[in-house]
C-alpha cells in the first residue's frame, strides 16, 4: 500500500479552516479582559492586531493592552429574554 496522498484527494493544505478570529466577532462592542497581574478591564473593543487589543474604558481613555499580558477575554453577555 502506498502512504502518499493520491492526486484527487485533498491534503492537509487544501482543506478549509475554521476562522480562529475571535476578536473580530467582539469588535466594537463591551468586553471584559482580566490581566495576568489579576487586574480586570472592561471597555469597548476598538481596534485588534495580532499582538495588542486597543480598548477604550469608562472615561474615554484609550488602553493598549499586549495579548501577552490576558489570562483571558469574555465577550458581550448574552441578552436575556424577559419571561
């Protein structure tokens, strides 16, 4: 039996990938960021790159946050539906 891939059968390269782009759903909308020091960030999602978030907090002040420094990142709160 051969072990290499045949040439109408797709490989590895040629198969979709999933979008691993979480940030991009949480653009411009609330998020909640708790940093590695234990400090906890709430603010608007500005802008992203693969390195930093820019959120703006409360008073207006912009923050760059390196994604080094989050131990994690929760998104908009689902809304509840009143009963």
């Amino acid at each position: 039996m051969d072990a290499t891939p045949q040439a109408d059968q797709p490989t590895a390269q040629d198969r979709p990938r999933p979008l691993l782009d979480f940030y991009r759903r949480w653009h411009k909308q609330q998020i909640r960021v708790k940093c590695l020091s234990g400090q906890v960030i709430e603010g608007i999602l500005k802008a992203f790159n693969p390195y930093d978030l820019l959120i703006e907090v409360d008073n207006g002040e912009e923050i760059i946050l390196p994604k080094h420094a989050i131990l994690f990142v929760a998104g908009p709160k689902a809304k509840e539906e009143a009963v």
